[in-house]
C-alpha cells in the first residue's frame, strides 16, 4: 500500500523526531520546504527522488494548490512519500490542507509532529514562553498574512506569553497596534532569526524597540512578546565551533563539544564515496591482520562483506584499531579489536604494529585513499572509499565563521578543501584531529592546536581550550 506522510522537520539541526528521521532515511520519493537544516535530506537512501516545493514570502516555488496535487500525484507513484515541512506540518504550514486533499484523493497518509518554532524559537534563546508567576498560556500568532492583518489591538488585551511567526515584514505594524490597543510600550519582547541553525541571532529589548530588532534580523523571524521575555535560561557557553568533517564525525564531535558546554553548528561537507571493493575480499584471505582506522572504514567494509563474502573467512583474523570508536564500530559486526594503541593517532598505530612484530606483508590497511601516509610502513593499502567535498556545506560552514571562536578539521583533505577556497576570518581559530591534517593546514599559513589523540572527544577538549590559551 502506497504511503503519504507529512513529517515536521523541527527547528534547525538535530530536532527532527526519531520517527520523522527513519521516515526520511526510508522514502522514495520526497517533497520539501525551505528547510533551516537542509543537511536532513543527506538522511534520505540512494534513488530517492528529491522535489523542492518550498515558499517564502514572495518566494514561491508552487501554489499550495499545486503542492496538494504534486502530493496526491507521488502519493499514487511511490510507496512511501514524506512531504518533509519545517517545524509541525500543522502549525502555520498549511499542512492541514495538503492532508486534506490527500484523504479526498483516497490516498493513505499521516501526520508526524515536529517541534515548531513557535516555542522551540524562544526556548533556543533562553525564554520559556510559560512561566510560572508571569505566563499562564501562549498566543500564537502569523504575522505573515496575504488578506487581513491580525487584530494587534485585541491581542493588546492578552496577558499570556503572543508569539508571532514569520514576522519581519510586520513587526512595525504589530508594535504600532499592541502599543494602540494599551499594551505598554515597555513590555519585555525579543526577536529570534533562524532559529536552532548556525546563522540564529536573537535581541531582546522592549516593544516599542520591536521594528528595529526586527530591522537588524534576517527572515526566517519569530517574535514574541511578554514578561517571559526579560529571562535568560541559557545554558552557560564556553563558546561556539564550526565543526566539519563526514556526518558520522560531526556527530560525534558535537556530542563531545555539548559535553563540554561548548555550542557546536555541525557542517559535514565530507561525503564518502565507496569504492569497489570485491577485489580486497580477495586480498584479506592473505593476510592475517585486518587494519582500520575510522568507523567509517569498518561500517562500509562489513556492510559490504555481508552481502560478498562470508564472515567465517575472517575467523582466524586480527583486527587493529586506531581508536574507542573504531573498536566500537568493529564490534556492531562481531568483532573485538586485538590492538588498539594508547594514543588514537596513525604514527602510534604504525609504531605499536611493529613493535608487535607484524610484518608489513600481513596487514592490509582498509581505509581511505587519502589515508594519512606515515601508516604506509604498517601494512598494504587498501581503498574502501574516497572523499568528495559538499560545496554548498563547505560555503555554508565558512558563512557561519563570522560569529565563531574556531573550526575543526578532522582530515588532511578537509583542510585543504576549506583553506584552499577560504581565507579564515580574524580571530578564528583552528584545531586539528592529528599532525598530518595540521600540516595541511600549515600549508596555507593557518596554524591550528593538535588533538593529543585523533578521536572526537580529544579533539573536542582541544578545541575548548580556546578560551583559555592567549
């Protein structure tokens, strides 16, 4: 039975449900919004047929007319669709529309919740919108409307927290008629844009300030106004770092960087490319020692090796590790490391497989085709995968750079893709995973603080040190 879902991207990154995540990773065909994280339809399988079929105000891509159709259309086609809309697909999306053509159309389909901005906007900027003693409710409110504004001198007459969506346009007629209907000019207010991305900015001030916030602030806006908005809950922030690399390092390094209280926009704009393989199934019958050194080189060889090889072949093997999350990933398939050095580096990888007496001849190196070349002397190489840069991540990363302490680099290759299309601003500040990635970026001039091991949390606690050292 074919399938239709609506599901809410939520606010920025990492706020899309669980559900809304494996619906993505799982349809054929997916239609979406302007997006403030685009990097969720990196989630979606091989063949997935992608159609933008966003709006902004002026902007638009289609007719909400054509998108219920265009819905209705791949509903029919495909066995799943995800209609992917930022936020909640009912809040202000005109979700309720498209699933109301569908259900006309007698085409299976459903709603899964995501986190709108109309809270998560003012809760990323430290304002709960309920509050006990100041607000008992929220109002929420468009601002952005094609036929009639809404009635600001009645909401005047609100004491509950008014939040107001996708406002720049009329944050001036929205104060004007507030302070018209009496609410008092000094009322707390704050304005949000892009919320939960690297690009969010938030000012507060009072109501009559509202215009100029709004003025000073890029769309996508939400604004809100009440007494809440004198609050600052944020977490204590010891600082904010563009992190780059694949998705699965990101990850991991933003983890680690959360940790730590340190704000972390994640940019991957590191693909990896897998190679052929079928040949080293071949090669790995002649060796003893089996060598790898990401989680990214286990999880493609293996994935692979289910579908190639037999897991019995490699009965009589032993695996070596560079580090915790490699060994971590070599035993999701099965697998326990039996050598896994101190420090989480290639160069104490290589030392640590000859002094056990491994001969090159043994070991077969599975890893990138850029891998770091001191490993060169511990074993054969052979290439699981290759790199390619994102382009529109990589810009995206350098355009976050403004309001940032520092990047990461967690490749020789990642380096060079940023450094040689980008000067860092100054005051930025760069930490590498290991000695070959801050060669290369020695290359250009740019001196980066070294991980004392090349895994995410090391690299993490180097990063924060940033605010410590001169």
């Amino acid at each position: 039975m074919n399938r239709v879902c609506l599901v809410g991207a939520g606010v920025g990154a990492g706020l899309i449900t669980l559900r809304g995540a494996a619906l993505v990773k799982e349809c054929d065909c997916i239609v979406y919004d302007s997006l403030l994280n685009e990097e969720i339809l990196s989630l979606v399988k091989p063949g997935c047929v992608k159609i933008f079929a966003g709006k902004r105000a002026g902007e638009h891509a289609m007719r909400q007319e054509e998108i219920s159709a265009l819905l209705v259309q791949c509903g029919r086609k495909y066995p799943l669709t995800v209609r992917l809309k930022g936020g909640d697909p009912y809040v202000f999306g005109r979700g309720g529309e498209e699933m109301a053509a569908l259900k006309s159309a007698g085409v299976w389909a459903e709603s899964v919740p995501g986190v709108t901005s109309a809270v998560a906007a003012a809760e990323l900027a430290g304002i709960p919108v309920t509050h006990r003693g100041l607000s008992r409710g929220v109002h929420i409110v468009t601002a952005h409307t094609a036929d009639k504004m809404p009635d600001f001198a009645a909401l005047a007459k609100e004491r509950d927290t008014l939040v107001f969506l996708m406002g720049k346009a009329n944050a001036a007629a929205a104060a004007e008629g507030l302070i018209a209907g009496g609410m008092d000019p000094e009322t707390p207010a704050a304005a949000v844009s892009a919320a939960g991305s690297a690009k969010m900015q938030a000012l507060r001030g009072k109501l009559r300030e509202l215009p100029q916030m709004a003025a000073a602030l890029e769309a996508p806006l939400v604004f809100a106004v009440g007494s809440v908005c004198a609050l600052d809950l944020r977490a204590p922030c010891a600082g904010r770092m563009i992190v780059t690399g694949t998705k699965g390092h990101t990850d991991r390094l933003s983890a680690a960087f959360a940790a730590l209280g340190v704000r972390a926009d994640a940019f991957p704009y590191m693909r990896l490319i897998p190679l052929p393989i079928a040949d080293i199934f071949a090669r790995v019958q002649k060796k003893r020692w089996l060598v790898f050194t990401s989680a990214n080189g286990v999880e493609i060889f293996f994935s692979r090796a289910k579908e190639e090889a037999d897991f019995r072949a490699f009965a009589d093997k032993k695996f070596a590790v560079i580090g915790p999350a490699t060994a971590s990933a070599l035993k999701n398939f099965g697998f326990r490391a039996d050598f896994m050095p101190r420090e989480y580096t290639c160069a104490a990888l290589a030392a640590g497989l000859r002094e056990a007496g491994v001969p090159r001849e043994e070991a077969l190196l599975l890893r990138s085709a850029e891998g770091d070349p001191v490993l060169a002397e511990a074993g054969e190489q052979a290439d699981l995968y290759r790199t390619q840069t994102d382009e529109a991540l990589l810009a995206a990363a350098y355009a976050a750079l403004g309001q940032a302490d520092g990047i990461t680099f967690s490749s020789a290759a990642g380096a060079r893709a940023f450094l040689q299309r980008y000067a860092l601003p100054a005051g930025v500040r760069v930490a590498a995973i290991g000695q070959e990635t801050a060669r290369a970026a020695a290359a250009f001039g740019v001196k980066a603080i070294v991980a004392k091991s090349a895994c995410a949390q090391s690299l993490a606690e180097a990063a924060a040190r940033f605010k410590e050292e001169p």
